[in-house]
C-alpha cells in the first residue's frame, strides 16, 4: 500500500471512529432532524453537559457537524448530511444479518 493510500485509509477509520459510540450515533440521527444546542441535546440523551460537549467536539473535529454560537448557547448542525447514507448502509448490513441468522435456526 502506497503512503498516500494509506493516507486516505487513515482519514476514513477516523471518521468511521468519531462515529463508533451509540451517543454520537443518536446526536447524529437527531441533527438531522434539524440543529440542537447542546442543552438539548443533553436533556435527550441524559448525560451532563460536559460529556455531550466532548461527543460533539468529537464529531466536529472529524468534519461531521458545525457548530455556531448564539449569544451564550452553542448550536450544532451536520455539516455533511450524506453520513446520514452510513446509517442506511448499517441497517442493511443488521437486515441481513438477522435473516442469515434466522435462515440458520429453520
């Protein structure tokens, strides 16, 4: 593999990280129903502020939201609604899953 291949590589698993936690995948689905400040957030997902904050800063550094601030609030919004794409992708991944897994148990 040639360096800037693994480059390329590279740069995808950091993004396919900054998605792999359940959280980040809610904030993700919820932002895609339209920005949320990070008091909402917390309320729906019910951890403290502090931890939603480093969620978001996660998924801001790999390019996945923006944020903007409004007076003393923060609010996010996806930056590229095409990851919304990964998800479908995912879900087709789990529906054969589960029919492989059911054809196994006939």
């Amino acid at each position: 593999m040639k360096a800037r291949e693994k480059a390329r590589y590279e740069a995808r698993a950091a993004i396919i990280k900054a998605m792999g936690h359940p959280t980040r995948l809610f904030i993700v689905e919820e932002l895609s129903r339209g920005e949320r400040c990070v008091l909402d957030l917390t309320k729906m997902v019910g951890a403290d502020v502090s931890t939603i904050s480093k969620h978001l800063s996660v998924l801001k550094n790999a390019g996945i939201v923006r944020d903007e601030k409004r007076g003393s609030q923060v609010f996010y919004s996806l930056l590229v609604p095409c990851v919304l794409n990964f998800f479908s992708c995912v879900e087709s991944v789990l529906e054969s899953r589960a029919r492989g897994q059911a054809e196994l148990t006939k």
